[in-house]
C-alpha cells in the first residue's frame, strides 16, 4: 500500500501558524481583483521595489515575476482563471 498523507483539512496546524493563515486570508485581497488591469499594473509595479521602498536588481525582479507569473498559471490549472491575466502585461 502507498502512503496516504492527510488532506489539508486533515492537519492539526501549531497556533501560530493557523494565525498567521488566517490572518493573511483576512488581508489579502480576493485573487479575482487580478482580472482588473489597473490592478495588474500596480502589482507589476511592485514587483520592482524591494520592501524598503528602494529599486530592486533586475534579476530580483525577472525573478520575482516567474514566481507571479507561475503561480497565476497555477490559478488557471485549477479554474480561478480562463488564462493567465497578467502574461500580456509589459
């Protein structure tokens, strides 16, 4: 027999863990916001700036966005998108 991991229903998550979770669920904005192109922009925007508000190396950023743009084909494998919506965007 395989091993058979428990769902992510299943896990008993450590307290602060389950905080931060939750947390970020509570802040984040809805994953559909990125079907507005305004929205869009200003996420690739940040994409250039490290957190203390300074540029980022132009590695850091081409890195930054696969990591984005990965994730959003990821969204589209499982049907939150039709395509990926920032792969147009320069």
């Amino acid at each position: 027999m395989g091993l058979c991991l428990p769902g992510p229903d299943e896990r008993e998550l450590p307290t602060e863990v389950a905080n931060v979770l939750h947390w970020v669920a509570k802040t984040s904005r809805p994953l559909s916001d990125l079907g507005d192109a305004a929205i869009d922009g200003a996420v690739m925007d940040s994409l250039r700036l490290k957190l203390d508000g300074t540029a980022a190396a132009a590695e850091t950023v081409r890195r930054k966005r696969r990591t984005l743009v990965n994730a959003l084909h990821y969204a589209v494998d499982l049907g939150e998108f039709t395509e990926n919506p920032i792969t147009g965007i320069r």
